[in-house]
C-alpha cells in the first residue's frame, strides 16, 4: 500500500524547476487498483516520486482510470492532458522526508483537503524544498525572474501586483474548505487545517500544519502546530506559540471550549472548557498562584504543571500583579446561529 497520491498543474521557472503545484484531488492511501493504473501507464518503480507527464501519457492514464472506475481521476487527467501549464504526477509510497517541491505541495493539500491532520504528517525538512516566490495576480513568480515580469506588465499597459513575497502561498488560492468563513484570505496558509464551521476573522491567523477541529472564532494568531478543539474562540490579537516560534518541542493544543482573551497568549496546552484572561500572556515557566473555591492560596506552581488540565480559569491579580488560577465556572458557549458558515 501506497502513502499518497495525485495529479498536480504548477508552475516552473525558466530553468525548469518547480515553484508551486495545484493538487485538485489528492488522494490519501490510495487503493491497489489506482496504484496498478500508475505503475503500468507511467512505468512507476516504486518509491517516492514526482514525475513529469506528456500529453499522451495523461490520456492513457485517464482510459486506464476510467477503466478501473476512478472518474474522478479520470475526468482530472482528461482535463489535465491539454493543461498549458506544466503537469506532475507524483506518487508517495512512504510518508518519508520530501525530497521535492511537488512532494511537499501535495502534503500541504492532504491537509488542507482535511484528509489528514496536523501533525499526522512527516513534514520536517519541507523549508528546503519550498522556494521563496513572489505571489502575484498572475501566479507564482521565480524573484531572480521578477523585475523582467514587472517591467514586461508595464509595457503592456498593465501592473503586475506582488500579493506577498514567501514560501507558502494562502490556502484559499488552493483549497476552500468547506462550512467555513475567512474574513482576510491572505492570513490562512495552504497547509492549514481549517474545521468545518470555523470563522477566521480579518485579524484572525492560521499557519501551515495547524488548525481548528471545527466550530470555532478565530480573531487571534494560531501558529505552526498548534490544533484548537471544538467550539474554542481565540480574541483579537492573541496568540498561540508554536514549535517554530519558541514553543520548543512542546505540542502546542488548545482544548474544546476554551477562551483565550484577546491580547493574551499560551505556551502550554490548554485543557477543555478553560480560559485565560485578556491581556495575559503565560509561558511554561510562569510562576501561578493556585486558589481554592474562597479564593485562599493553595500552592504556587510553574505554568507547565498545569498543561493540558482542563477548566481553569487563568488570571492576574489587578492589586499584586500575581498570575492566578482556579477552577473555571464560565466556559464558553459559542453562539450556534452566529457561527452557522452553510
């Protein structure tokens, strides 16, 4: 059994290199058959491989799929064969390292498609593998190739827009989930997992290999592995700290039915049914006063011992400034109706 599949139409730059690539259906653990289709069409060897495909190539393997009851596939190689842009058909047999910009392309839509989750792919290594482009209205563009593109649109009566100048392109670009409401779609990174009934407001942000499980407000930042449970509303301007932006090795996770106040943050995990106060950021090693039910100090702790324990309540004491936790008698209900993306 293969890892995954798909045919993908990208974009090269002049050397023949790969920049981006557009899978419309990727396939997660695909069947034998499908396999066997590939392998006689293409002569695939077995492996990890993104290969390059010829017109007749695709029309051969759209008759094998349709063949082997796969319309889908077929209807997409079909359409595929009179691509004007260049086309790939990549075959993963292992979720192993990618050794290819295709290869990591159609990891991040396995995820963005929901067929997998955070953290349920091997993604390490994948920055050396994505080239950083410029994101234009007319695609993706090689940057040593930019300035003869800009100056060719403006000779043409025409200005080239430069969206953004990074390695991940926004997701919507690529993949629109569906049940969802993105206010500000350059703020969603294809990569991204975003659950069906989610609201990702203007200021809301969500990076590759992180995302929401469903319903959700999403007015603050969720960084790169950071997952966020069912039914939790994130604030304006907080944050989540991922293992890319000084979170470490820790996991990251927000529960079900949480609130996270905005201009807040967390570096542990939230358990459910758990809320930190607006404007308080805690880290793993910040000192918490723990409170009984009258308010009497029990014991003070580091922030870490607390991870993933659920309805607390995290504050700071107004008067001596002191983090503060107890248990939580207000978990959040998001309102149904408001967050009913249909």
């Amino acid at each position: 059994m293969s890892f995954a599949f798909g045919i993908g139409i990208g974009s090269q730059n002049k050397q023949g290199e790969w920049l981006e690539v557009y899978y419309q259906q990727p396939v997660l653990l695909p069947e034998a058959t499908l396999l066997e289709v590939v392998t006689n069409t293409l002569k695939y060897s077995g492996g990890n491989e993104a290969m390059d495909v010829t017109e007749d190539q695709l029309k051969a393997l759209a008759d094998g799929f349709e063949q082997a009851g796969y319309i889908g596939q077929a209807t997409l190689a079909t359409k595929a064969a009179s691509s004007q842009r260049p086309v790939v058909v990549t075959l993963l047999e292992t979720d192993d390292t990618a050794s290819s910009t295709p290869e990591v392309y159609l990891k991040l839509h396995l995820i963005s498609h929901r067929l997998a989750k955070p953290h349920g792919l091997k993604l390490d290594g994948i920055f050396g593998q994505l080239p950083n482009l410029a994101w234009t209205n007319e695609g993706a563009i090689d940057l040593n190739e930019l300035d003869d593109r800009q100056l060719q649109a403006r000779l043409d009566g025409r200005i080239l827009e430069v969206k953004s100048v990074d390695k991940f392109p926004q997701m919507t670009d690529y993949v629109v989930p569906k049940g969802v409401r993105i206010a500000d779609t350059a703020r969603v990174r294809l990569g991204a997992y975003v659950g069906e009934g989610t609201t990702v407001m203007h200021e809301g942000f969500i990076n590759f290999n992180a995302g929401t499980e469903g319903t959700s407000m999403i007015e603050g930042r969720i960084s790169a592995g950071v997952m966020v449970g069912q039914g939790s509303d994130l604030g304006g301007g907080c944050s989540t700290m991922g293992t890319l932006s000084g979170g470490g090795n820790i996991i990251i996770s927000v529960g079900e039915n949480c609130l996270i106040g905005a201009n807040s943050g967390i570096g542990i995990p939230l358990g459910d049914r758990s809320t930190v106060e607006a404007g308080l950021y805690i880290t793993s090693g910040t000192k918490i006063a723990l409170l009984d039910e009258s308010n009497a100090l029990v014991e003070v702790v580091k922030a870490r011992d607390l991870a993933g324990k659920s309805d607390l309540l995290f504050r700071r004491n107004s008067q001596t400034g002191a983090v503060e936790c107890k248990t939580n008698k207000t978990a959040i209900e998001l309102n149904s109706e408001l967050h009913a993306n249909n």
